[in-house]
C-alpha cells in the first residue's frame, strides 16, 4: 500500500541522491538550458515582461517560438501564480499588513516596485497585447494582467542569478537556471557557484563539502550578507537563521544584519541617511515589544502577511535590544 496524498509532503528544494565528494559538482546545466534575460539591472520588470511572455506562450499553449514550448517542464515547476510562496512577498501584501511590519523604508519600496510594475504592464505588456491578443495570452479567454506582471518581476528577483559573461565583456547577465533556482537557502551553506553566461559554458553548483545522499542542498541567497529586509521583499520569506547559528541565539542574523544597518553599525558600502535611520527605528516604537507578542500569540492575527509583519517587527526590536 502506497502513501496516500495527504502523506506525501510537497517541498520544493534539491536533495542529493549519491554521495557527492568536495569539490566535485553537485548540478551542472549548459548555459544553452538556461534562460538568459539579458543585463543585470535595478529594475526587474523588464526582464519580467520577457519571462513572462515566454510562460504565456508555454501555458496557453498560443503562438510561439518552439523554444518557449519546450521549456514547459521547467516552467511547470516554477511557483504558481498567487501561490502561497509569492504571497509572503511584500508586494502581495495588503495595505494593513505593509502597515504592520512597522518599517517605512520596506512600505516605500514595495509601493515603487508596484509603480514600476503598473508603469510597465501600460508601457509594455497592455500595448503590446493590443495589438496581438496572442503575445500575452494567459489562457483561452484571459490575457495577462497587471497582476500577472507582478508575480512574474517577483519571479525574476526571487530566482534570478546574475552571472558573469565572457571574461573580456565585463558584463554580468540575469539568468534562470534549472534546478539552481531551485536550491532553498542557507546562508551558511558552503557550496560554490560558478559559471559564465556564455556559448558553451557549464552553470554549476560545487559541493563545499562531503556531500551525503539524502543531504539537501542549499547555496546562500545574497552572498550571505542580505538582512531580513530584503528576504521578505524579494524572495517572500523571513531568514530564521542559518544551519550554524540555529539554536545558538534567539534572533537570527538576518535580523541583527538590519538592525546594524538601521543603527550605522553595518560595514555595507551603501548605508541609510541619518533620516531614514531615524525614521525607521521611529516607526518600531510605536507598539512595544510585549505589545507585539501579546498580539501575535492572541489567535486574532489569521493572515499570513500580518503575521510576519509582527514577527519581522517582534524580531527587529529584540536585535535592535541586543546592540545597546
């Protein structure tokens, strides 16, 4: 007698399914597998208009390069459209749970990047459809909307890797990989990522480490030096710490990363005016840190998005305590 659906636990990740020795390559994929978007820039939702016209074409099965077909068992393994792990993003956020992550700077750039979103689905996508309803056609009788467009720029920062071109361009290229963008997160993850984006070159992940099967295999989002203020907008999730620090402290690095940066401590090229700093501690007082536990712990918070505001500022309070 086999599982039955509700024993079958759904996770995505990568697993190792041998023994894999340091220094050998745990995945490697040709560059020609990959999906390169082009340049590596501060703005996602133009490569977003260019993912997302490809999985149009994939999912509605409409006019199209053959190639954009024949990635559909990659496209099928991509997080769906308002599936619970966008959802955790900012930019999915009601107005009340922005509000409740009590962070002015999180809550000003999540309401750009959806101007920018809004701003390019009139520019691009809107125009673009107008004039052939086959371009972005989401499915027989819906062609994609803005919201649409948003889960597709939330794709791109969330899974795209940039990587380096050819040694002589001194460009860098925004590609979706498969199975890398699959590995799940651990900033103390010792393995490497290598690879070019260029004509016959190999993307691979190298064991740091002995790697035994079964082993998940994570790689370090960020360079392990992001804070939970940019996992919670761009990936949609909160870092509750990394496989060396777990247990060993009640706030995770993530948190303390922040609080250094909120406090002028972080050794970041870019730091925070002397007014967002004061803004952004400012706005944490507004409730206390027993207030916010009371609150989390009352069962009144169903929401998901409220939820981790409150831990994100709960958290946020307890690191910005742990400085003083």
């Amino acid at each position: 007698i086999g599982p039955s659906e509700k024993d079958v636990i759904q996770l995505r990740g990568v697993i190792a399914l041998r023994d894999i020795p340091k220094g050998e390559p745990i995945i490697e994929i040709p560059y020609e597998m990959a999906i390169d978007l082009g340049r590596e820039s501060s703005d996602p939702t133009l490569p977003a208009t260019s993912f997302l016209q490809k999985y149009c074409v994939w999912k509605s099965d409409s006019d199209g390069p053959p190639s954009d077909k024949e990635r559909g068992d990659y496209f099928a393994m991509l997080p769906e459209y308002m599936s619970s792990d966008c959802l955790g993003s900012t930019d999915f956020f009601s107005d009340e749970a922005l509000e409740m992550l009590q962070s002015p700077l999180i809550k000003e750039e999540t309401l750009s990047r959806k101007d920018l979103v809004h701003l390019r689905y009139e520019r691009d996508v809107e125009t673009m459809a107008e004039i052939s309803s086959n371009l972005y056609r989401w499915s027989e009788e819906e062609v994609a909307t803005e919201s649409h467009l948003q889960w597709a720029s939330w794709i791109i920062t969330s899974r795209v890797l940039t990587v380096q071109g050819p040694p002589e361009s001194g460009i860098a290229n925004r590609l979706l990989i498969p199975l890398i963008d699959m590995c799940n997160h651990d900033r103390d993850s010792p393995h490497i990522l290598t690879g070019r984006a260029m004509t016959g070159a190999t993307l691979k992940v190298v064991a740091g480490v002995d790697v035994k099967a079964g082993d998940s295999i994570n790689i370090s989002y960020g360079g392990s030096v992001e804070g939970n203020d940019r996992f919670i907008q761009d990936y949609g999730f909160l870092d509750g710490g990394g496989s060396k620090e777990r247990g060993k402290s009640e706030v995770a690095e993530a948190y303390k990363i922040v609080a250094r940066k909120l406090t002028g401590r972080n050794r970041a090229l870019t730091k925070l005016t002397v007014d967002d700093q004061e803004r952004a501690l400012e706005a944490l007082k507004a409730t206390t840190l027993e207030e916010d536990e009371e609150m989390l712990n009352s069962g009144k918070i169903t929401n998901n998005d409220e939820r981790a505001a409150i831990e994100f500022r709960i958290c946020m309070k307890k690191a910005l305590a742990g400085l003083l």
